[in-house]
C-alpha cells in the first residue's frame, strides 16, 4: 500500500485517482495506526470474515466512475496510459454501470427473532454475518451460535469454520468472553486450512499466532516503531485495544531453542499448597504450526480472580513455569520466569508464551506433558498473601 500511495499522490491530489483499500484484519484499529504512521488518509475497508473470498494478496483493480472494473492487474507506472486517459462513460459498456443505492443496515433484533424459521445454512451464515458486521459485543454470543448452526447443516464448510473462528476471538477480546474462546477459535481456522489448504488468509490467521518455524515473517514488529515515529511528528498514536501478542511480534526461525540442560525443578517434591483456581484463573491455547512439522506455541493468560479481590504479591520471587518436557521435547527452556513489575501490588492480567515441540507428533494418541505455574498471591486489599503452586497439563496432538 505505501508504494500504491507514493506512487499515485500527485494524482489522487488532483482528484484524478481515489484509493480505497480493503484488508482482512481481525483487528482493524492496527491498520487505522499503520495508515497514520505511513501519513495515508483515504479509506480502508474490513473483511476480517473475508466475505470476499480472497485466497491470496495483494489484489490491485482499477475501478471506472461507473463502479466497472477494468483491470485485476494494474501497475503504478501504466496508471495513466492504460486506465485515466480512457473516456469509459462514452464507452459503448457504459450504460451497464452500477447505478449507487442506499444501503440500510439490517434490523438485527428482529433478525433474531425470526432464526426459528432458518432452514439452511445460507440463512444462519448471513445471520452471523450481520451479527459481526454491524451488531456490538453483545451480539457475539448470537453470532457464534449462528456459526455453530450452520455447521451443523454443512460441516464441510471451510467458510463456516473461519468466520466461526473469527467470532469467537472477538469475544474473547471482549467482556463476555469464555475461557476457551481463543483454544476454539483456533481449532476452527485450522479447521478450516484443513478443508482448504490454499486459503492463504486462513493460513496467515493461524501463523499469526503460532511458532516462529511456521512464520512467514514478523507480523507487527513495525508497531513500536511507527509509535515512534508518530510521536516525534507531534501527534498521538492511535489507541490498540487488543496490543498484539508475543508471537505477533515474533521473527520467523529455522529451528527451535533447545536449553534444558542443569535446569532444577522448583518444587520436585510437591510441598507447596496448590490453588485450584480460588485465586488466579489460568488459561491455555495451543497453536500448532500450520505446516504440521511439530511445532507449537503455548499462549498462558493468568487473571486473578477479582471476586476474591486477588492482586499479585511482587514483593517476593517472580511467577515461575515449570514444564516436565520429555528428554526427546525440544523447548527453549524447562523453567521461565515472568518478572516482577516495579509496584508492590497489582491485579493485571499476565500472559507467558513459549514455543516447543514435543516429540512424538503425530501420534494417534496426544502427548500430555504435566507443568505448574508458582505465584506470590494476597487476598483482599488487606487480606493474607500466599504461595501457591498451579498444576495444569499441556495437550499436544
């Protein structure tokens, strides 16, 4: 996009030439801070359920004023000569342009209230559809039952499986979130490869958030950079709601770390009180590279539970992970440590991500490899603080 719009600035200053780009995004407000930091101001359309279809990037057309395409392969240097110096409204095609409507947005209440009556999955598509386009973080739970109806009636559809994917990330970046939400959201995009390996889009989506050996390239690394940037032209970035992750930013690898060796257990002999979950909620997604070589990601979330008012102790030692590899696993290192920030107390929401291959991938049987998380925890603004030790267990298959 910014060699399109370097290329073509003196034209669309004169208004001979518009840009209008469309990307499929799961998060739009990361191209609305790409566009202020390259300094492009015209529009940038979402399809982050690629209703187009789109398999692969970039597609360039040129578009007439009568909404005619007229090229699926422009280049910046045949702009003028093959595309602005034609007269297409005297053209003898011209009267069969695309004459412009007004588009009104669906009543999605009363859409929901007549899903009894759907009978096929064209119907319950469109009504997620709708739900994800135009409705608010409310609506999500509707829209991810509607997916979910329309596998039911085409089970083989890659499409259904992608934007199911795509509604149950949403939520769970939003308030109604389930502890599962971004484990299934992941399950169904690489669903959805499975029935449509050539689906570039679908591919990126789980790249995105897997290992550095299945990566193309980093996907964010030029956040930090542009925020930089934008600050010394004296403006204020634009806000991210959801900042990307560990593996967001991460640069592809040809091999993974290896470095289990002289690594001591913390606690091999059991001794330390466990919490079941009363204090900190721990959750788990597992993203496997889309080349099936191996290799996985391992994304932790740790939120303290604000019922009990939990906040982290960081007075004392750092969150630990231990991981009870096999000696055939390759991992970057058995035991890792999450810093503790500056404040004595805080109740932020902590995240951890590693990248292993277990060994023994593919099996028909998964590979179930037992860890435990070690905190510092208080109770109350007041309260006692604790520490407590967290079994979980890690599901590769």
């Amino acid at each position: 996009m910014p060699g399109w719009h370097k290329a073509t600035e003196g034209l669309q200053d004169e208004d001979r030439f518009q840009m209008v780009g469309i990307i499929q995004e799961q998060h739009p407000d990361r191209a609305r801070l790409f566009m202020q930091w390259k300094q492009m101001d015209w529009p940038i359309m979402i399809d982050s359920l690629d209703l187009l279809g789109v398999s692969g990037i970039p597609i360039t057309l040129a578009i007439d004023e009568m909404g005619i395409i007229r090229s699926k392969r422009m280049h910046p240097e045949s702009l003028e000569s093959d595309f602005l110096s034609h007269n297409y409204r005297d053209s003898k095609d011209g009267e069969k342009h695309v004459k412009s409507f007004p588009y009104t947005p669906p009543n999605l209440e009363q859409q929901i209230e007549t899903k009894t009556s759907f009978s096929s999955m064209g119907e319950w598509m469109s009504l997620g559809n709708d739900l994800v386009l135009w409705g608010n973080q409310n609506h999500l739970d509707e829209a991810v039952n509607a997916y979910q109806q329309a596998l039911t009636l085409s089970p083989d559809s890659g499409q259904a499986h992608f934007s199911l994917g795509v509604a149950l990330r949403r939520r769970y970046e939003s308030p109604g979130r389930r502890k599962d939400d971004f484990q299934n959201a992941v399950t169904y995009w690489q669903q959805a490869l499975n029935i449509d390996p050539n689906q570039y889009i679908w591919r990126r989506r789980i790249q995105q958030y897997g290992p550095r050996l299945d990566k193309p390239y980093s996907f964010y690394d030029w956040v930090n950079h542009a925020r930089e940037e934008i600050l010394e032209q004296g403006a204020q970035p634009v806000p991210l709601p959801v900042e990307p992750s560990g593996a967001e930013f991460a640069v592809p690898s040809r091999s993974l770390l290896n470095g289990t060796e002289s690594q001591s257990e913390p606690d091999s002999s059991g001794r330390i009180f466990r919490d079941s979950g009363e204090f900190i909620h721990i959750e788990q997604t597992i993203v496997a590279s889309s080349k099936k070589d191996g290799s996985f990601r391992v994304h932790f979330t740790l939120r303290p539970i604000a019922d009990k008012k939990a906040h982290w102790n960081n007075e004392s030692d750092d969150l630990k992970l231990w991981v009870s590899a096999p000696k055939n696993a390759v991992i970057p290192s058995r035991i890792f440590h999450y810093p503790n920030p500056e404040e004595a107390t805080d109740s932020r929401v902590r995240r951890l991500e590693f990248e292993i291959n277990p060994g023994n991938i593919p099996s028909e049987e998964p590979v179930s490899i037992p860890a435990y998380f070690l905190y510092n925890v208080c109770e109350d603004v007041n309260g006692t603080c604790f520490y407590r030790r967290q079994d979980i267990s890690l599901e590769f298959k």
